[in-house]
C-alpha cells in the first residue's frame, strides 16, 4: 500500500474540507482498504468518517426509515424499528456477505461503491429513497448511474438514506456462493398504487423491470410471470453465471418476492 496522509473526521464539515480530487472517504473499509492493498487504487489522503455522530443513526417516522449513513448492516439487520416498518430491508442487510463484513460494511459505503451486485442499491430504488448528502438531496433515481459510478462530487458526503415505508415488500437474492455478492437480487415493493420492482446484479446498474412491475400491476400473484421473457442480451455474464440463466433468475425471484411479500 502506498503511503496516505489519515485523518479521522470528527463531523461532516471536517470530513467535507479534507477532501481533495485526490482523497477518499474510509467508511466500513470492507471494499477500499482491499482496493488499496491489492493497488488497485490511492489516494493522498483517506478521510474516515465512520465515527461522525451525525452518520449514525436509524429513526423512524410515520412515512419513512432514515438510517445514518455509517449505519453497519449488522445494526439494520437487528433493528427493531427496521424489522417493523420494512422487515425486506432488515432481511436484506442480514444477508449481505458473512459476520465480517456485516459488522463492519455500511449503508453510505455500499451505496457510493455502487457495485453492480450490491444489495442496497435495489432497496434504495424500490423503496423510493432519497440520498442526503453533505449538500443536497438526490432521488435514488438518479443517484446510481452505472457501474461503480454515481451522482456524487468528489468531495461529497453521503450522511443518510430515507426510505419510504410501502404497504408489503420483499428482497430475494440468489447468491454467489463464494461472496454472497447477488447473482440477481429483486427487491419488490408493493405500495397502494403501484409496484416496483427494481434488481441488482443482472445488469451494470440496478435498474427498475418495467415488464415484471407491469404484469404485478394487473396481477399482484407469481403466476402473472409465468409466461414473460427478459432479455438476455442486456445481463452481465460472468464465470459465475451466463446472461440466459441470469435473465430467468430474475423471473424467478421476482415470482419468490410476490410469494415472501409481508
Ligand atoms: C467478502 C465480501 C462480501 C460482500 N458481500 C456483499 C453482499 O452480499 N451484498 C452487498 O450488498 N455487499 C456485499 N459486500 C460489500 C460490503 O457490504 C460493503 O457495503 C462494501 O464493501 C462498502 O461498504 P464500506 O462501508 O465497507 O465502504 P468503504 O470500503 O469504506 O468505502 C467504499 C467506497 O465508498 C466511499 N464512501 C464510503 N462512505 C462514504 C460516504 N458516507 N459518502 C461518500 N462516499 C463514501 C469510499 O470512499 C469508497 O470509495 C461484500 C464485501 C465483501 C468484502
């Protein structure tokens, strides 16, 4: 690893004014700290901010769940408060990687990563959220623009994520056996007027299966997806999985959401 100047932020002002074109932000170390050591990237300055007061956090309001930026998925997953109002999205934190990386990953780290097979970013699509940052707001929408790239600055905080509590909702991945990374993971969320259906893993980007939403909107039942065909000429393939089988696993776990909707 090359040598780095470390600062440890005491609040996101601090975080935001040791930025440079040239830094970067250390949350749960779980993707930057092994992207450094095997060289893959450096910096002149790594700033960590995962013991910013103003990051942590979850709280509960009538319509949504904010949870702190440097929230650790092992504290969504046991979450009372989560497991209540959006128990997919506490699941889904409890089913990222192993006991290591759950205790120290966070929501803020996953998010600005944006690995195409990462596991909140179709939370954050499906359930509507809105990404708080150290200067504005941004719909999910059009935060996650491609692989490994996003709507932030540079120098830009992530400080927490709002989501929208739904009617019933369910999070369904079909796992790398070796990373528990998503082969295809479909979050679903069902609201009063729609649903959505947003996966990851399947494709450079999570993005929203208008053809599933569209069959569930005029039937919310499994077998509304029996007779449709995504296609295969848009999914990833990989060792792991071929662009065929990854366009039927979606099916498959979009009929598997319907089912574990709660
Ligand atoms: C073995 C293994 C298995 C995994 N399995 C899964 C899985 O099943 N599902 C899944 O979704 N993920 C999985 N992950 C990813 C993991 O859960 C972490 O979410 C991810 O590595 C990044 O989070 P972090 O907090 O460690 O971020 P870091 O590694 O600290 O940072 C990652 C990137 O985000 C930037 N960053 C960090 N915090 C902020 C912030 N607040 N604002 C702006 N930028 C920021 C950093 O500068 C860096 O570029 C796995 C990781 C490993 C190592």
């Amino acid at each position: 690893m090359k040598q780095f100047n470390f600062h440890e932020a005491k609040s996101v002002k601090e975080a935001v004014k040791a930025a440079s074109k040239n830094s970067a932000f250390l949350s749960g170390g779980q993707t930057l700290i092994p992207s450094m050591k095997l060289r893959l990237s450096s910096f002149s300055d790594v700033i960590n901010v995962k013991n910013i007061k103003d990051l942590q956090g979850i709280k509960v309001s009538g319509k949504s769940v904010k949870i702190g930026a440097a929230t650790k998925h092992a504290e969504v997953a046991s979450s009372k408060d989560v497991i209540k109002a959006i128990p997919a999205l506490a699941a889904l934190a409890g089913g990222i990687g192993d006991m290591q990386v759950r205790n120290k990953g966070t929501l803020g780290g996953s998010i600005a990563n944006n690995d195409p097979s990462a596991c909140y970013p179709s939370a954050c699509i499906a359930l509507n959220a809105v990404i708080h940052t150290s200067n504005r707001k941004i719909d999910a929408e059009k935060f996650f623009k491609g692989m490994f790239e996003t709507a932030l600055k540079k120098d830009e905080l992530v400080t927490a994520v709002e989501f929208t509590i739904p009617e019933k909702s369910a999070y369904i991945k079909i796992p790398n056996p070796a990373s528990r990374y998503a082969l295809v993971g479909v979050f679903l969320a069902k609201y009063k007027k729609e649903t959505i259906c947003a996966v990851t893993g399947a494709q450079p980007v999570v993005f929203r299966s208008k053809e599933i939403e569209k069959a569930l909107n005029n039937n919310f039942d499994p077998n509304s997806l029996n007779d449709l065909n995504l296609k295969s000429n848009e999914m990833n393939a990989d060792i792991h999985a071929s662009a065929e089988y990854r366009a039927s696993l979606v099916i498959t776990a979009a009929q598997k959401a319907v089912i574990n909707c709660k």
